[in-house]
C-alpha cells in the first residue's frame, strides 16, 4: 500500500533495530490497533514522538507536535500515516532512544498531554458518537517498520444487548435507560465524572465533586423503536467493583412503562479494570433467560481461510465439553454415559484441504448424547423444530435417537433401520453411514423434524442427539465401505480410539453449521 510505505534516503541494509542501517533520514509509520472499537478514516490521532540525537535526549522529531495521524481504512487494525507534511515524523542517522506517544480524538488545543480530557459522562444521548479517549505508548530501537501502537481506553466499555420485548411484549420505543447498583449495595466507586488523563503517567485525575454513581441514557424525545431481535447499546463507564447483587439497569418506554433487569448479578466483587470491554446481552424478564431467535447456529468449517472452531471461539470444549452457538446464550454440550467402557478422547480439529473445523469426539457408547440447551421465550404450542445434523462417522456408532424435551417428558420417534451392508438392523431416530459415502470428507447431511405439543413461555428448548447403540459402528478404515462391524464393551476398551471418530463436517460448504430452527 504507498500510502503506507517507508520514505528511505539512501537507505543500505535493514536491521531490526537500526544499527548499522546506512540512511541519512527515514519517514515513522505506525500500525494502530484499537480495543473494543474500529478506526474511522475520519480519525484523527495526536502523536509526541521522541528520541536521543546527537546526545541530546527528548528530541522532538516532528515539525508539528502533537503531529497528526490519520488511518489509511476503516478496521480495527490500520495503518496510521501522516495528515500533513509537518506532521511527518523524521529518524535521522543516528537517532535512537525513541519514544511514541498518542491519543485520539486529536484536539489541536491541547498541548500538555499530561492533562487530556477522560470524563465519562453520567448523562448520554443514544445515536451521538461515543467520545472516549484512547491513548497508546511505546518505546522501540527501530523504526524501518511501522511501529505497533494498541490504543486503549482509561475507561471500561459497557455493551448491552437489549431485546426488542424489554419493556413492552415487543418493539418497546424506549425512552430512558439507567446503569445503577442493585438493591440495598452500593458501588464503592462512581462510575462517571470529569476527569482528566495523564499519558505518562498512565494516571487519571477526576475533579473534585464530580462524581456520579449511575450513568442515564436519553432516547430522544419521541423515543427509539428497537429493532426485531437485539440492539446493542454502548456507554462509557469509570473501572468498578461489582457490588453484592450486581448492578441494575432500568428501561422506561414513552408510555411511562418501567422494567428493571439484573446486570452482572452473579459477578459480585469483579473488578473491571481500564480498558476492559464488558459485552452482556440482558434478558426482559428476572427469570434470566435471554430467548434465541430461530435459527440457532453452531457454525462448522473456514470462512476466509480461518477455521470457525478453535480454542479461542469454542473455550469451553476441551474443558467442559461444551460448544456455544452464535447466539452463546445457546449450548451443546457432550455427556459422556456412565456405561462408556473406556475414557472418550475430545478434540479440536481443523483441516482447510477438507473446509473440516469442528469439535470432534473419538470413542462414543451407547448412552452419550450431544444436549442442545436454546433458551426461548413465548414458544408456542404445536411449533415444529428441524434438527440439521452435517455429521462426519468413521469408525463411529451406526444408530442414534433424536429426544426432546416436551413439557415434562422426553420424545423419541423412531424408526427401523439396516445397516448398509445388511448385518445390524436396529429401530432408532438415525442411521449415520460413513462420513465418505458422498465422498472424501463430504460428510452427510440429516434432518430431524419435532414437533412439540406443549408451549414453553419463557424457558429451555432441550434436545438430546444420543447414541443408541455404541457397538454396531461403521468402517474404522478412511475408505468408504458400506461394510460394519460389532465392537463389544470389551474390546471397547483396546480399540484404536482414533479410528472411532464423530465431527460435523460438509467439505463442499452446503451446509455450515450444526442448526436448530422454528
């Protein structure tokens, strides 16, 4: 990209940290990331740079200081280059000690970066820009490449994702909303003020009296109408301990209508530092439940080159066995039944050459069950759900049950089925072939339709994908063969487990995730 290269005057060979680099001057770059947030090209960043020149420590190194910085495209990485010539940031023949620091918004009058502007306002309109202060800090021996900055806030950053039923049955036009302590604990601290920032320092002075201990977001005076499903609303808020009880937020409509919802009601004595993102996604009624909307998805494969399961996005399989759908307010979870005869093996897989990113599960019995856990609200009576299952087996169990749970019992339809090769012939929800019939890691797509008799007002949609018979399993061998054999409890226990595989793979991408719809 030009507008992000190096200016080099009779540049020679570049080291790391610029010993022995033969230039007479050079042009500073940087690459800026921007936690919890994205980079505008409208942004404008402030930048003191320094360094020690002909033994003269703190030189500046720029014409206009602060100089001014401008992201080459809108992300949360870009590139940072200079506005104008005279903010154009020189390393001469020589220099080293270099010292960069920064912030954004830019203010043309402030001066002392000792005291730029932190407050965070305790009264905020919905839809204006968020002003928050982010400042960044570095010290490098070289400066060939662009220099790293991570721009950070003094604040914290509260997201909350609002139902559109938060205080009307749908569609609330909300007219106020308020970030408080919950009952009779309150915060130690206040959590807006005016305030200023030191960057040197890293410390943040606030004006005395100005403190306030909850934070009031104006809708406007004909209210906003939130949208189907979710709106995420985003305010600044001073580092806190969580009291006992949490915090509360209120919602009030332009009826006047109220409904007051825990926030971080289970987090007493969680301290949230500078900096930190804190995303909730809040529920409209006590109960907790936070309802899904359909479908419900546990994404499978790459997008974009970059494997959708990971240790990163799915945390909690290795540990707990559990798989968050899009919508992490669902779960699946694999249970492993006590008449397992032998330990079950749980991996993390990713192969691009076969778009194969998946949880996956070596050693399955009769009895384990992978449990969908979707929490809804007014599901009615009579709604029938589809099950989509884009299963990979090899060497995995032939026969498995599809159960909900409707009202207070587990269903389970079933039907009989034959083993592709004629031996086992069995009554079950499922019969999963080898993963390679349609071809090499192709995987088989199956659905499973229910419909429940019974309405769930507001709680959990349950159902359990469950082996029926963890000893007629299918060929171990990678080849496709519609040939079957019997494993015994016994020999359950010397098997190679790693040619008793269960993932969910679709190598051709038709389908991208394991789903649940209505």
């Amino acid at each position: 990209m030009a507008v992000a290269a190096l200016t080099l005057v009779a540049c020679g060979e570049a080291e790391e940290n610029n010993h022995g680099l033969k230039y007479d001057s050079l042009d500073v770059n940087f690459s800026a990331t921007k936690a919890g947030s994205e980079w505008s090209e409208d942004d404008v960043v402030g930048v003191r740079a320094t360094c020690t020149r002909n033994g003269t420590e703190n030189v500046l190194m720029s014409a206009n200081d602060p100089a001014c910085f401008t992201p080459v495209a809108a992300s949360q990485q870009a590139y940072l280059v200079k506005k104008s010539d005279g903010d154009n940031i020189i390393a001469r023949s020589g220099d080293h000690n270099y010292r960069f620091y920064a912030y954004t918004p830019y203010d043309a009058s402030i001066k002392d970066l000792s005291k730029l502007p932190a407050s965070i306002p305790d009264e905020v309109v919905f839809g204006e820009p968020l002003q928050s202060l982010y400042v960044a800090e570095a010290s490098v021996t070289g400066v060939v490449a662009p220099v790293a900055m991570d721009f950070q806030t003094p604040s914290c950053l509260l997201t909350l994702e609002i139902p559109d039923d938060i205080v009307a049955m749908s569609n609330t036009v909300l007219k106020k909303m308020v970030v408080k302590a919950s009952g009779d604990h309150p915060l130690t601290s206040d959590i807006a003020y005016e305030a200023t920032y030191d960057i040197y320092t890293g410390k943040t002075t606030v004006v005395n009296g100005s403190g306030a201990r909850e934070i009031t977001m104006d809708f406007g005076a004909n209210g906003y109408e939130l949208s189907a499903g979710y709106t995420p609303v985003t305010v600044l808020i001073a580092p806190f301990t969580v009291p006992e009880g949490g915090l509360r937020v209120e919602f009030t409509d332009v009826d006047g209508a109220t409904n007051t919802v825990p926030l971080l009601a289970n987090q007493a004595g969680t301290s949230y530092a500078a900096g930190e993102v804190i995303s909730q996604t809040l529920s409209s009624s006590s109960d907790g439940i936070i309802p899904c909307t359909s479908p419900v998805e546990w994404p499978i494969g790459y997008r974009d080159g970059v494997g959708v399961f990971n240790t990163t996005t799915q945390p909690l399989w290795m540990t707990d066995h559990i798989w968050t759908a899009s919508q992490p307010q669902a779960t699946m979870t694999y249970e492993v039944s006590e008449d397992n005869p032998a330990p079950v093996k749980i991996e993390v897989n990713n192969f691009v050459q076969y778009n194969y990113s998946s949880g996956c599960v070596k050693g399955s019995w009769t009895g384990d069950y992978f449990e969908f856990d979707v929490p809804v609200r007014n599901f009615k009576a009579g709604t029938e759900v589809t099950l989509t299952l884009p299963t990979y087996g090899r060497g995995a169990p032939l026969f498995w049950d599809v159960y909900y749970l409707d009202g207070e019992e587990w269903k389970c339809d079933r039907s009989s089925h034959t083993s592709p090769d004629g031996q086992f012939t069995m009554t079950s929800t499922l019969m999963i072939e080898h993963g390679n019939r349609d071809g090499s890691f192709e995987g088989i797509k199956y659905e499973v339709k229910m419909r429940f008799e019974n309405a769930i007002q507001s709680g959990h949609l349950k159902i359990r994908f469950q082996v029926a018979h963890g000893g007629y399993i299918t060929n171990p061998a990678g080849a496709y063969s519609t040939a079957c054999r019997e494993l015994t409890a016994e020999e359950r226990k010397t098997f190679d487990i790693g040619a008793t595989l269960f993932a969910f793979v679709n190598k051709s991408g038709n389908v991208n995730s394991v789903k649940i719809e209505w």
